[in-house]
C-alpha cells in the first residue's frame, strides 16, 4: 500500500509540475502554432485600384483560401508611403499586421522625410519578394521621335524643348528621367505632379514630352495611338511589350531600373510564423491566378528567401543613397 501511495503522489506531482510548465510557457508559443488563428490584415502604402493594390488583393485572395482566414487589405495613404512603413513598425509582431512594400517606399521616401526615424533594414522584417517591375518611356503625340536616338538628338539641338513628367519629386520615374538625361548627356527638364495619372495625363496630351510609366499602365497605352513606347528600364524585354527594346539596347547605359514589390513586417517576427509566411506565400505565387494576373501586367514574379530578401532591400536603399550623392538629384 505505502509503495503505491508513493507511486499515487508523484504521479500527481508530476502531472502538477506538467501544468504549471504549460502555463509559465509564453503566450505566443499557442499562437504561433495556430497562425493564423485570426484575421490577418496587410497595410498598403497606396490607393486602392493601383498596382500595389491590386497586388496586395491577388495576394490576400489566395492566403486567404488556403489558411481558412480572412485578410483584408488597408489603405494607408501619405508621405510617399512613410505613413504605411510607420504604422507597420508600430504594429506587434505577431503576424497578423504585414505591410505590401515597395522598393520606393523602402528605399527613396526615407531620403525624403527627414522625421522619418526607422532603419529599413533593423526595425522590419523583410518576409517575401513578391514581383519585379520596369519602367517604359512612354513619348506623347507632339514627339516626333520614333526610338531613343531621335528623342535625344532632339533635346541635344533644342536645349529647352523636351520635359518630361513624374509622379513627384523623387519618385522612382522622376530618377529614371534623371539618370536618363544623364546617361544621353542631353537636357531634359523634370515636371513634378501628384501622382502618376495627371503625368500620365498630360503626356497624352502632348504637354510633356514623356513619362516613365510601370508596365502595368504603358502595356494599355502602348496599343492604343495616343503615345509610343520607346524604351524599357530593364535588363531583358518585357513579354507584353516584344517590340519595346532595353534602354542598353538603344545605347543608354545605367537605366536598368525598376523596383519590386514584396511582402514585410515589424521587426522580430517570431521565427514559426515567418517560415509559415514564406512557405506559404511561394505556394500562392505558383498558382495559375497569381500567375496570370502578374504577368498580364507585366510584372515579373520572384522567389527568394527572407534572408535574400532582407539583402536586396539593403542594397536597393544603399544604392539609392549612393546614386542620389553621387548625381546631386534634388529630391524636395
């Protein structure tokens, strides 16, 4: 009797000692294991209806259908993006708040905004590469120019003819100008506007010479008679626009620009949910609607790890850094 007594007590002790353990353990541990066990909501820096959005949207529909969760996407407007990037470094780290980031927003708005007191590659969590993107010079009706070379022996004879415009001051169609002009050595005048329609806008209506536009918006104007692409800042051709050449095929080196789109959270996501994220954003990106939603806008899906993601994000903010030093653009 007294051995089983003995046996009746540490077994009791044990199961005791077993429940206490559970319940000192940390209140994440739960959730990380069941992530998502809610909503899950993804910060945008831009309106809805534009390509971020739309991404964004792609993306929350095809998470949402393999978690079983809903995600919603949110709308945080302002100071070229720094509104979003802040609220997403002040949201808990838990993975139920994640910002649609883009290159520009990332890299270039903090050059901008002087308040702006986070370190992009510190207080984030880069999760996923999502898409890469190009820009296409796009020339309006009132340029006679047929390819590059004619555009620029026209700015070349007339110093103070051709302008082009940009969604703003140091957007990344304004540096694309930039570098442009600089790479031809010919005078280009940037005109700054809110955003990317009235610069679209106005280039239809012959009043800047040309814009850069992502393809998203140049595939749809390229086809119809009211502008003409000329060039693409990318390395290869864009599948939607075949005839289109590379800026370096038409002689002008150091245009190859562009951005990406991808997916980051606050800092220190815990190790469970980020590896989750990973594997199942890839999963969403190999879908047939994904797939032919990007590619009907000419974006081009990446896959990348959030290590190789975390360092493309520093050198795309190093390089800006570097180039704007280094060309005295004026960026406000």
């Amino acid at each position: 009797m007294k051995a089983n007594r003995r046996s009746i007590i540490k077994t009791g002790l044990a199961l005791a000692m077993t429940a206490l353990g559970m319940a000192g353990a940390p209140a994440h541990a739960k959730d990380e294991a069941a992530y998502p066990a809610k909503q899950v909501t993804f910060l945008v820096p831009y309106a809805a209806g534009g390509p971020t959005d739309l991404i964004a949207r792609q993306l929350a529909f095809g998470l949402s259908k393999r978690w079983g969760q809903a995600v919603v996407v949110e709308n945080r407007t302002g100071a070229s993006g720094i509104v979003a990037l802040t609220a997403l470094a002040r949201a808990p780290a838990d993975g139920y708040t994640l910002g649609i980031m883009v290159s520009p927003v990332t890299a270039i708005a903090p050059l901008t905004q002087p308040s702006f007191r986070y370190d992009v590659t510190q207080d984030f969590t880069a999760v996923a590469d999502l898409v890469d993107y190009a820009l296409v010079l796009l020339a309006g009706p009132q340029t006679k120019a047929t390819n590059l070379k004619e555009l620029v022996e026209f700015a070349k004879q007339n110093p103070t003819a051709v302008t082009y415009g940009s969604s703003g001051l140091g957007g990344t169609n304004h540096l694309a100008g930039e570098l442009f002009s600089r790479s031809a050595n010919a005078p280009m005048l940037h005109v700054p506007y809110k955003g990317n329609a009235p610069a679209l806008n106005d280039v239809m209506a012959g009043q800047v010479s040309f814009v850069f536009a992502q393809t998203d918006a140049a595939i749809g104007l390229a086809k119809s008679d009211k502008v003409r692409a000329l060039g693409i800042t990318a390395k290869e051709r864009n599948p939607m626009l075949p005839t289109v050449p590379t800026m370096e095929e038409s002689g002008f080196k150091g245009v190859d620009v562009g951005g990406w789109t991808g997916v980051m959270g606050p800092a220190k996501l815990p190790p469970a949910v980020l590896k989750q994220l990973e594997a199942d954003i890839a999963e969403v990106k190999k879908t047939p609607e994904f797939k032919q939603k990007m590619e009907s806008l000419g974006f081009v899906i990446t896959g990348t790890s959030s290590a190789d993601f975390t360092q493309r994000v520093r050198a795309e903010r190093d390089f800006w850094k570097a180039k704007i030093t280094e060309t005295h653009i004026q960026l406000q």
